[in-house]
C-alpha cells in the first residue's frame, strides 16, 4: 500500500511540473497592413502549436483575400499574474504576414 501511495505521489509532482501545449488564437489584426494578431497565455513550461496557430492566420488572411500567412518569429511576452516568488501567468503576442503569392511562382518556406 505504501509502495502505491508513493508511485501516485511521484506522479503527481512530476505533472506539476510538466510541459504544456499552448495554441495561439487569432485576437485581433489589421486588414489594410495586412498583418494578423495571435495571442497565447501560458505559464514558464509550455510548446506552441505553431501549425495550429499557422492554420488560424491563415483562415483570417484568406477572408481578407490574401493567400497565405507567414509567422513573424518574434513575439512579445507580458506578465498577467505575478505574486512575491515572481511571474505565474504569462501573455504572448506574435504577429503574422498575410501574404500573396505571385502567379507562377510557388510559396518558399525557410
């Protein structure tokens, strides 16, 4: 029986400090620029699901009438909840391009 508790425990602490999957969502944009916002929150452990979040501009940028969306790299981090040992919850922005490609010429991806 102590054996069990002890194997339940362990589970317990190791998924406290477990990695979380975090989708951005599309919360805003600009349509003349041609730019969509995505945003996420999340604690300091987290993947992005860049391929969620790459799909949900590029739905926005096609009711606009742009073909694509390219992910800008760069996002921007703010803290939303803190207490006294430091930052909890976090939000991050990044911004995506919509783009047009060219007749003829086919999407090239770094």
């Amino acid at each position: 029986m102590w054996r069990c508790l002890q194997f339940a425990m362990v589970g317990v602490l190791a998924s406290g400090c477990a990695a979380t999957t975090v989708t951005p969502v599309v919360t805003g944009g600009h349509l003349a620029r041609g730019t969509v916002t995505l945003t996420y929150w999340h604690r300091t452990r987290h993947i992005v699901d860049w391929s969620a979040a790459e799909q949900d501009a590029m739905r926005r940028c096609q009711a606009w009438g742009y073909e694509t969306a390219d992910l800008f790299p760069v996002s921007s981090r703010t803290c939303v909840q803190s207490n006294d040992h430091g930052c909890l919850k976090y939000r991050s922005e990044l911004e995506a391009q919509c783009v047009v490609v060219p007749v003829g010429e086919s999407e090239t991806r770094y």
